[in-house]
C-alpha cells in the first residue's frame, strides 16, 4: 500500500491506498480494507520513538543557537490551496518555491485552487503571499496517475518574500547520506505550522525519472501535511536537495521500524527539476 504525500485537506485527512494514492478530501477507502473512522487515523509515519523536534528542542540537543536555527530556516513555509496545504520552501530566490506536484494538483490532475499562497513566519509575523499558478513547472500536473520520482513542482510568488535567505541547491548524493528534514504542515504538529526539524538518513534509491530526478527512501519522522519539505543535506547552511512526497507502508495505522515495507520517500533536485528552479529564480520563463 502506498500513501502519496502528506497532503492536508481541509479539517479531516482521509486515506486511499492503491497504485498511487495520496490524502484526498473525499472520504473514500478501497474496498478491501477496513473502514477506520477518520478519528482513529495515525497521520504520522513514526519509525519507533517519534525523533521531530521543534527549533528550541533541536538547539538544545544539537548545541546550537535557536535563534540561528530560526533565520537559517526561516524560508520554509506553507503552501495553502483552497482547504489543503503542503510544504514547501524558498529556493535559490526570495520568490521563488519548491514543492511536490500534488501540493497544486488533486486526484484527478486538476489545480486544487483558483488561488494559492506561501505562508511563511518572517521575523516573528506570518507573511502571506500569492502564488502565480501560472508561472507552475511540474514533473507531472496529473501526480497521482504516474510514478512519485515525477511529483515535484516549481513557482514563482507575485511578489518577493524580504528579509529571509532562501534555501541554496546541494547535490544530491547517495545511499545512507545523512540529512535533516525540515519542514513546516504536519497536521499533528503546531496546528499544521510548527516547524519541525530531525535528522536522519536517505536510504535506498528506488527509482529514476526520465528527467533525471530520483526518488529515495528516508527515515525521518512526518506527518500529512508535510509534502514538499526540505531534505537538507548540509548542517550549516539550508541546502536543499530533495523533498518529501511521501510514504509507503503496509502498516500504515501504526508506528513501525524502518524497512522496505514501511518508509518515507523523497525526490531528488536533479535534472530537470533543478534546471526549473534555477530558470524560475532567474526569472526565465520555461517552455511547458
């Protein structure tokens, strides 16, 4: 069974579970498995004790300065359309967002939105900024009915966001490289906009796009809601290279270890995704 992304919609997540499956609004499940109420739903993908730790609790552990941690980390934010969110980050630009495809795109490949914004904690005040949907380059606009490696997105805000550093491009590299997943919108954490941070490692690779991206497993901790946060692979700085688009497990109810059978995965920035984040920040209009 497959959940695709930890995307939020509206007050109750709901589950489907075949091929390529993510939350959804609709209150449907496959007919083959039991019915749980929404109430008796575990939307966290824990691996054992549940490691996320919020900025003060990561400093702490980690003998860092909170404070730093808040200004390195400050481009991660929310991305809200309509009733669902997901995550996602300033990237390369102050106005320039990456994501997962499906944060934008439903079920059935149509926008979950007329009008969607980057919500971001800037300085102590919540910024709230529209996204330009037409400016969207995607791996796929129909998410759901392809393989996850596809499921990234790139956008650009009608405006820049000042006074926060936007997270830099790092390579992606191999199996077992350590990582930290930051990320704000799981819906069990801070009412959905918390930031959460963890360390943890990229795993095996599972899969490679045509277009030169390749989907990982991972071992951290998260939550729906969370689609699209940032895998940072370096521990000084806020360098993305991959996001989170989703989990796999068959024992999605509850908390297990780490195996083939129960993980997150993530989706590297390589190829063309990385070439769309760097034309979107440099303000190059991309062919579709």
């Amino acid at each position: 069974m497959l959940q695709k992304g930890g995307m939020h919609a509206a007050a109750v997540c709901m589950f489907l579970f075949g091929t390529s499956v993510q939350a959804s609004a609709v209150p449907l499940f496959s007919p083959g498995l039991p019915k749980v109420a929404p109430a008796e739903i575990v939307p966290v993908v824990a691996f054992g004790k549940n490691s996320r730790r919020g900025v003060e609790e990561f400093a702490a552990e980690q003998k860092l300065n909170a404070a730093e941690l808040r200004t390195r980390f400050a481009g991660s934010g929310l991305v809200e359309c309509g009733e669902a969110h997901g995550a996602g980050q300033l990237t390369l630009a102050n106005d320039t967002i990456t994501t997962a495809a499906h944060v934008f795109f439903d079920e059935r490949g149509a926008p979950r939105a007329k009008t969607c914004f980057f919500s971001l904690e800037n300085h102590g005040k919540e910024t709230r900024v529209p996204i330009d949907l037409g400016s969207i380059v995607a791996g796929s606009t129909d998410p759901y009915a392809i393989a996850a490696v596809h499921d990234w997105a790139v956008a650009r805000l009608t405006q820049p966001v000042e006074g926060v550093t936007p997270f830099s491009l790092a390579d992606p590299k191999g199996p077992n490289t350590p990582v930290e997943f930051v990320a704000r919108g799981h819906i069990d954490w801070g009412d959905g906009r918390k930031l959460s941070m963890e360390k943890c490692l990229m795993h095996d690779q599972l899969s490679v796009g045509a277009e030169g991206t390749r989907e990982f497993s991972f071992d951290c901790e998260t939550g729906d809601g969370a689609s699209g946060g940032a895998l940072v692979m370096t521990p000084d700085k806020p360098a993305i290279g991959a996001i989170l688009v989703g989990w796999r497990s068959n024992k999605p109810f509850r908390t297990a270890p780490f195996s083939k059978f129960h993980y997150n995965f993530a989706v590297t920035i390589e190829g063309a995704f990385k070439k769309a984040v760097v034309a979107t920040a440099s303000k190059v209009v991309v062919a579709k």
